[in-house]
C-alpha cells in the first residue's frame, strides 16, 4: 500500500482528478458566498466537457476548446439567473432542471452534432499536452504531481489564492459577500444584490466550465455521455462543508481527488472495479458525516 | 371586468407555452427534421401503434414514473428533500429480483416476498439518509444523493458478479421465475404493475388528506419550526415519512422487476432517469397529490412520444430530457411556494 502512495505515476495521477472538483467547487463557493444556492455544478460541469470538446474539435486548439467551454459554463450561469433571480424560482428546482438540461442538451447535440452515441472521439479534438517544470520535476514525490500537468491545473492552482484575496480584498468580492450575508446593506449602498449575485453565477459557469475542460481535453481527448459522473455533487459537498472558503476548499478537493485517483490505481489490484468505482462517494459520504457530527456536537456544545 | 382578470391570469402561462414551443421547435430546425413527420411520429409514439401498442408502452411507463413522483412528494410535503429515489429504487429492484432468484416456495408467496423485501429495502435506504440527518447532521438533501452511488454500484457489482447470467453474455441477474411475472390485461401488453402504483397513489391521496399522521407531516413540511413548537415528534415523523417514500420507491422498484424486464439488468432503474423525471412530476404540479398521477402520464407521454419522433424524423430522442428540463425551468418560476429553499438546505443546525 504504501509502495503505492509513494508510486510517482500516483502522485502525478493526483491533479488530474484534483483539477474538476476543485473548479467546480470554487465556482461554487463564489455562489455560495453571493447567497445563490447553487446545486447544478453537476450540470455545469458536464456542459463545459461537451463544450471543450466541441470548440477543440471545430477550432483545431484545445485553448479555443477550453474558451468554449467557459462561455458554456457562463451561458448555463445565465439560464439559472434567468430562472431563479429573475423570475424568482426555487433554486433547488431550479438546479435540478438544469442538471437535466445538461445531461439531455449534451446527449442530444452529441448525436445531432457528431452522429454517435455514448461517445464521442476523434483525432481532431486536440487536447493539452502536459507542461513540464524543469526544476521542480526532480523534487521527490512532489516532483511528479506539480510537473508535467495540464495548464487548466495551473490554472485551478492559481485560482484559489486569487479567490481568497478577490473575496478578502476586491470591491466585487466584497460586494459579493454583502450580497450573501446581508443583501440589505447592498441595497442601501445603492448597489442591486441580483446583479452581484448574476455575475457570481457567471463566474461560476466560468470556473465550471474550465473544470468540464480538464475532463474532457485534458484527462482525455473525448466526450463520453454522463462524463461528470458525479463529480459536481462532489464539488457541492466541498462547497458545503467549508461553507466556500477557498483555502479549506483546496484542502478538501486535494482529499476527494486523491481518493477519486487511488480508487482509480487500486482497479489494477482485483477488487472489483464497481467497488473502486465507488470509492469517490463513500469517500466523500464518509468526510461529510465526520465533519457534520464534529459540528453539531461543537454547536451544542456553544449553547450549553 | 372579468374577461380582463382572466386575461391577465392567462396571458403569463400562453407566454410560457410560446416560450417552449418556440425553444421545441428551434431544436427541431436545428436537426433539420421535417416538422410534420416529427409531429405525428410524437403523437404516434406516444398514444398511437397497432393495437395502441405505444398507448400501452407510454402507460407502462407512468406506472414508474408516478411511482416515484407519489415517493418523493410524500416527502418533499413533508419538508424533507429526499432526491435519493434513485437510490432507493435502485436497492427494490435487486431485492426484488434476488429474492425471487433464491427463495424457493410457490410463486404467488415468492412474489409476495419479493415485493415486501423490495419495499423493505427502499425504506431501509431511505431511512439511513434520514437517520444521517438526524443524528450526524447530514443535510437530507446532498446526503440522499450521495447514497445513490453505493447502491447502483453494488447493483451493477452483483449482476455482474455474484448473480450474473453468464451465458447471456450481458450484464444481468437470471430470470426470475415466469410464473412470478407479473400478467398482462387481457389482449393487451400492459402489465398489471400499474395496478399497484394506483394503489400507491390511492394510498397517499387517503394519507395526505384524511390521515392525521399525513396531516403532521405536512405541517412539518409547512413550518419545522411550528411542528416542533406544538410538540409534534417531528424526528419519529421524519424516519416515517423517509420510510414510507422509500417502501413506495422500493415497490416500484419491484414491478419493472416482475412487469417489465423479468430480471435485473445493470442501469435499468438508472439509465431512464425513472427518479429524476419523478421529481420533476411532482414539481410541474406543485406538489398538489390528485394532479401527480396525471403529470406523470404527461412525462412519460413525452418520452415515449420522443422515440416515435425519432422512428418517424430521425430527431434524437433525448431531446425529451431537454423538453422536461425546460418545462420546469419555465414552471419552476410561475408556481411560486412550491418548495422553499431556506427549509431545504438543512445544515444540520436547525
């Protein structure tokens, strides 16, 4: 086991998984923070994969892939803005139907588009190429994990910093904090909490299609039906759980992708792979009981 | 006076009709199918064939459709964001089906058996949502979710393992025996199972509007804050309610068992989005219990009438999933109250 854990092709396995979770969680967080309920990361994500793939495809550059992808992501932003701060439906329902208009949209333009089912692959879709490091690829263990991944991992890496600080500092973040904790002094300060909260979600869809990219240009080089599996639920329960503070949101996208990738190693080990398949969700199940009963007892435990 | 009162109440939901019509008709361009042959391939794939044999297909279909909208509004009226049918589907139907593989007995009790194992099952993973809840402080809603992996895996493990048909060379348990399938009505290609989400259906008009039991659940989902205030046992009420939303998931679970495929095939209970087009149901209509049954056959009428366009105009038939999620985009924001988000999300800390 341990052999395992020090394995370098597991270490360099880790962000590769890391990469989705984490940007679909920090898209989540900044609705989260803006006081938007925000439970269609799921569907978000799997429209930037198809999106990423689309725009590769046509364009030849999985840049223009991973373009396209953010403007899906922003595009589904703009639909769930439509319906629940618009015209005032229930987030829940809200996220539940565009969950489903994901999974239909895409499986339907998979078809009418490129004339397949089930997947979609083609030598044309140009995915990212790994960027090596040159000196940081020698360091041990560490070495592989940060050398040698995909720029949309850079990226991800990147944004959680920019986030913290965009939260703590800018006039936006700022806004979008008031908006989440209390709309009312926004208002008063002549600013309209829907708009903030608007673009929280635009940048949402943004970071979440980035995330569908990483799936589906750079883990691989193809669209295959459903290829979210979950993953976004995943990036909801991080969400939750650090209540969308991009530090402790780092740390938990690192445990959930170094689960989701050595339920992806142990396949190799004879246990059955809907066993490893598994892995991810009890993995997550299992953080979210231990971190909700510590809280609830902490909460009592303040009130008497 | 009134006529213009009418008009005004009328005008938003003709607006809202364009709106899906136009975004149905802008798909339709889009595959460039030939609009007259998609329209009468979706009423004959929906209500038509010979012998009304896709009427039958469409109403064998509501069966589980209703099925699992009757499981989830019994919980979401009781405040409880149950959206793990899934998962409880999931675990009636491979109860069902083993029990009816391994039990040996006469079949009618082999039946029997099967279903109460099944409904047992349901209730039995539902509850564990619930009991997260209530005693780890899970949310209800991301806790029964996330329940629905495990299961459909360990379903997909054990008819591709343990209780495989090998020789079938595909990923399913044996047959059950034929004497415990469920019958047809006569001279037709309907199974009873329909029968049963009646009763179902039955049972919970009864129990949410003439039970007292029905009656607390509601007011629980009404105001928590209120049913716990009159002193009503609001965690005995919400293991109860999870229970019987997961019996009832259970049990429909168990007649695509014995009504439709005979055997538990990998993804059968997943793949149709039998429990997300449930949930959607209950939320076209609100939750108002004697209309589900009826949003139900409208789903299933547009899944079902979704294939016949793509037999008759080549439309992709996924573009049903599309015209559902649509449908409740634009609904989710005229039918205002329907669920309310603020109970929903349950921290745990309330």
């Amino acid at each position: 086991m341990l052999d395992l854990l020090l394995d370098p092709s597991f270490a360099a396995s880790i962000p590769r998984f890391v990469t989705p979770i984490l940007l679909a969680a920090l898209g989540g967080a900044l609705c989260e923070r803006a006081g938007v309920f925000n439970i269609a990361l799921e569907g978000f994500l799997l429209t930037g994969a198809f999106a990423a793939v689309l725009g590769a495809y046509y364009s030849g550059t999985p840049y223009l892939g991973a373009a396209a992808a953010m403007a899906a992501g922003m595009a589904m932003g703009l639909v769930f803005a439509e319906f629940n701060l618009r015209r005032d439906g229930d987030a829940i329902v809200v996220s539940i139907a565009i969950n489903l208009l994901a999974a239909g949209l895409t499986t339907f333009l998979l078809r009418a588009i490129f004339n397949v089912t089930g997947a979609f692959s083609d030598p044309a879709i140009v995915g990212f190429g790994a960027i090596r490091l040159p000196l940081i690829e020698d360091i041990p263990v560490l070495g592989p994990m940060l050398s040698g991944q995909s720029i949309l991992f850079y990226a991800a890496l990147a944004s959680v910093p920019v986030l913290h600080v965009f939260l703590a500092r800018h006039r936006l973040g700022l806004r979008i904090r008031a908006a989440g904790e209390n709309a009312e002094a926004l208002r008063a300060g002549g600013v309209s909490p829907r708009r903030v909260q608007l673009l929280a979600l635009v940048g949402c869809g943004a970071l979440c299609g980035l995330g569908g990219a990483q799936l589906s240009i750079a883990n691989v080089n193809l669209f295959v039906e459903n290829m979210s599996a979950g993953r976004g639920w995943i990036a909801v329960v991080a969400v939750l759980l650090t209540r969308g503070r991009p530090w402790p949101l780092f740390c938990i996208a690192l445990l959930f992708g170094a689960v989701d990738s050595l339920s992806f190693r142990v396949q190799g080990m004879g246990l059955a792979q809907q066993f490893t398949d598994m892995m991810p969700y009890l993995a997550t199940l299992t953080v979210l009981i231990v971190l909700s009963w510590w809280r609830a007892r902490r909460a009592r435990g303040d009130v008497s | 006076m009134a006529a213009h009162g009418t008009m005004r109440a009328v005008l938003p939901w003709v607006i809202t009709l364009l709106w899906i019509a136009a975004i149905i008709l802008a798909l339709l361009l889009f595959v460039g199918a030939p609009l007259g042959e998609a329209l009468s391939g979706f009423w004959q794939g929906a209500f038509g064939g010979r012998r009304h044999a896709y009427l039958m297909a469409t109403l064998s279909r509501t069966a589980l459709i209703t099925g699992m909208a009757i499981s989830v509004m019994l919980s979401f009226r009781a405040g409880l964001f149950n959206i793990g049918g899934e998962g409880q589907l999931v675990a009636g139907g491979l109860a069902a089906a083993l029990t009816a593989i391994l039990l040996p007995g006469p079949p009618l009790l082999v039946l029997v058996a099967a279903i109460l194992a099944a409904m047992l099952a349901g209730a039995l993973w539902a509850l564990l949502a619930g009991v997260l809840q209530l005693y780890m402080g899970v949310p209800l809603l991301v806790g029964s979710l996330l329940l629905n992996y495990p299961v459909r895996y360990l379903a997909s493990y054990a008819v591709a393992h343990p209780f495989r048909d090998v020789p079938s060379g595909m990923v399913q348990s044996h047959l059950v025996p034929q004497e415990t399938w469920l019958a047809y009505f006569p001279g037709t290609r309907l199974d009873i199972g329909i029968l049963f989400t009646l009763a179902a259906t039955a049972f919970a008009l009864v129990y949410s509007y003439w039970t007292v039991h029905g009656y607390h659940t509601r007011l629980n989902g009404l105001s928590a804050d209120f049913a716990r205030t009159v002193g009503l046992p609001v965690r005995r009420l919400t293991l109860q309610t999870l229970a019987i939303s997961g019996a009832i998931a259970g049990l429909v679970g168990a007649i695509a068992v014995f009504g439709i495929h005979h055997r538990y095939i990998d993804g059968m209970l997943v793949q149709p989005l039998y429990a997300w087009t449930g949930i959607i149901a209950v939320l076209l209509v609100g939750m108002v219990p004697w209309a589900v049954p009826l949003s139900g056959f409208f789903f299933a009428a547009v899944q079902t009438g979704a294939a016949g366009m793509e037999r008759a105009a080549g439309v992709p038939k996924e573009i049903a999933l599309v015209i559902q999620a649509v449908i409740i985009l634009f609904v989710a924001s005229r039918v205002s109250g329907a669920l309310s988000s603020k109970e929903g999300r349950g921290d745990g800390h309330a």
